[in-house]
C-alpha cells in the first residue's frame, strides 16, 4: 500500500493548533518537504493575525480560528469537523491544546482518517472513546508525543504479547533535584523555564509538577492497551532516551535522537516511511553520559494520581484533567502554592461522578464538579 496515496502524491495535512509550538514545527516539517505535503487547512484558537499569515504562506485553501471569525473562511466547529472527516483531507495533525481537541479528533477518527495525536488531555479524559472510536471506524492515531512515538517505533517490528513493561523516561522538570522545603514557595516565573523542552505554557507547568507524565502514563496505557502496572517511569535527566520497552525475555529497546519535537512529528506524517532530517544528530564522538534516578513518589505523588485515575476507569481520567487545569490557574493566579497543586487535584480525585466518559456532556459535568472541589481545596 502506497503511504502517499492522494493523486498529486501529496499528502494532504489539517494542521489543528498551527500557531503554537507543536504545530509550528509541524508547519517546519511540511515546508521542508513541500514536494510531499500540502497543508490544506490550518486552525487555532485565538492568535487570528498569526494563523491568517501562515494561511497565506502555505497557501492553505482552509482557515478556521475558533475566537476570530474574520479570519476563518471556516464557518464553524461543526464545518471544521465536516471537512476533516471529507475527502479533501488526508492526514490531521492535532496539536490543540486540552479538550478543545475532542471532537475534531473524534469526527477525523470517524472518517476512518489518520490523526497524528500530540493532544494528551483528549486520551487522559476520554481515552476510552477514542480508542473505541478508532477501532469501530478504522481510524489510527500516531503518537506524536515524543515518548509515546519511541514506544511506537520501539514496538513497530515486535510481538506485542512479549511485551513485559514500557519504560517512560521523564528529564524531571526544574525541579526534581529541588528540596521538598523550597518547593512550596516556587513561583509561576520559576515554572516557565524547562531544562530540555520549549514547549508551551501550559505543558511546561505540568512538566514542573510531574501532571505532564502522569498524563503520558495514561496516554501509554490508552495507546498501547497495556495496564498501569506495566508502565514505569525513569527519571532520565539527560533526555536522550526518549523512552523504552522491555520484552519478556528481558531484552530492553529504547529509542535515542536529539531533543527535537520535529522529530517524532516528522515520524507521524512520513509514517510507515522515514525521510531525512536536517537536524543535527546526536554526536557519540564526544562524551556523553546518561543517568538514570527513580522516581520519587513522595515528593512527587501526580504519577501516583494518575495510576489511580487509570484504575477508577469512568470519569476519573475527565476529573483529573479538569483539576489539573483548575489547579494551575489558581496557582497561576497566586491562590494556590506550587507544592498544592497535585494535592488540589487528589482531592478532587475523590469526587468522580458515576458513568462513563463516553459523551459531551458526561465530561462537562466532570470537569464542573472537578473544578468545585479545586476551588474549595
Ligand atoms: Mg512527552
């Protein structure tokens, strides 16, 4: 089967989220590779100005920016919807952020479409109607979440039954060699600075209390359908690693390369085939030395929330993420002291309304109860 099917042997791209970091680099990947994509419609959520240039620069036919209709030719969600799940696109690269993301990926998923997946919160809080989705219409989603995408390569020629445990490794954030004294009194500026990663944010945040790989814990488990049990995670300061799988046999394969989401994002649009990168490999003439440190729990217990969460099943995984959120506004806003936040969160944890997370609705009420009990805390 030919992985660049559409008639001019491009593959035709909906960039959703194309204003910010991930879906920048997406755009990056595209124009380097012009001759093998065509980016026909590009989204985001406010940044108007910024969305209609890069329009106009890859001269997408489809522009839809969800706070600024002057810009869209897009009428609305549902439209956006109508025409990711149309014959016009190809491949969706889903880079928006939270759980605006939902029901573009849904409606792509649908359609029996390809969705390169960097929204975690979509899989945290509806994991399971995603997954469910895919399977009945033949939809696929590539990880492009980089640990998520060196499981997928790591996994790619393997016996899944063989599978013992995934290994996701996580540099630590700021400040995991921080003391638990100093912690309380981090500040949102302290926050914003990762030793490895420019990303967003609301990602460097979560990166900072752990939340972003307790999301990634339950994104594996949803992926790759493998329990909580089977996932650990390594704290890996030197993010070299981008994470690994261990085999029954005791055999580990880990994936390497440099600290370039364009990277894993080039995977996922050029899949199942591998183009060249531009970027600088990684260099083993000179040295270079990898740690490994274990996690501790006690001092940062999201992870353990996010087992937790994965356990409960239901409407665990919509309540987390909708703390989360709750939680990193009001320390955002000073309300709320850093070392608080997963604790905020743990507390809301303990009121999970019943039912599945297996519709709109079901989710918003969710994340307004999860929201209370954030405020209250
Ligand atoms: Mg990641």
């Amino acid at each position: 089967m030919s992985s660049f099917s559409d008639q001019n042997g491009r593959r035709r791209l909906a960039i959703l989220g194309a204003t910010g970091s991930v879906g920048r680099s997406a755009i990056a990947v595209a124009q380097a590779y012009s001759n093998r994509f065509q980016t026909v419609c590009v989204t985001c959520a406010r940044q108007g100005k910024k969305l209609q240039k890069i329009a106009q620069e890859l001269h997408a036919r489809y522009c839809f920016c969800a706070f600024d209709a002057s810009v869209s030719n897009v009428g609305s969600e549902d439209e956006l919807c109508e025409l990711l799940a149309g014959p016009e696109i190809d491949v969706v690269l889903c880079a928006i952020q939270g759980l605006g993301a939902l029901k573009p990926v849904l409606a792509a998923l649908r359609a029996g479409k390809t969705v390169c997946l960097a929204t975690k919160e979509v899989l945290v809080a509806a994991g399971e109607w995603v997954m469910e989705t895919a399977r009945q219409h033949g939809g696929r989603i590539l990880p492009v979440d980089s640990e998520h995408c060196a499981i997928f390569q790591c996994l790619r020629h393997e016996d899944h039954d063989a599978l013992r445990r995934m290994i996701l490794t996580c540099s630590g954030g700021p400040f995991y060699r921080c003391a638990s004294e100093k912690l309380h009194a981090v500040t949102p500026a302290e926050t914003e600075r990762h030793p490895t990663w420019a990303m967003g944010p609301k990602i460097t945040l979560d990166s900072a209390t752990l939340m972003n790989k307790a999301f990634e814990v339950m994104e594996a488990a949803w992926l790759y359908g493998v329990p909580e049990s089977q996932i650990e995670v390594v704290i890996h300061p030197q993010a070299l690693i981008h994470s690994m799988v261990e085999f029954v046999d005791g055999a580990v394969l880990a994936q390497l390369g440099p600290t370039d989401m364009r990277l894993p994002i080039q995977y996922c649009l050029t899949y199942p085939e591998r183009f060249p990168s531009l970027m600088r490999p990684l260099d083993f003439a000179s040295p270079m030395s990898m740690e490994f440190l274990p996690l501790d729990d006690q001092r940062f217990p999201a992870i353990d929330l996010a087992r937790r969460a994965l356990r409960m099943g239901g409407l665990a995984g919509a309540v987390l993420n909708a703390a989360n959120d709750s939680a990193c506004r009001r320390f955002r806003e000073g309300s709320l002291a850093f070392d608080a936040i997963v604790p905020a969160i743990a507390e809301a944890l303990a009121h999970i309304p019943a039912g599945k997370a297996d519709s709109f609705a079901a989710l918003e009420q969710a994340a307004q109860i999860a929201a209370e009990t954030v405020k209250k805390y």
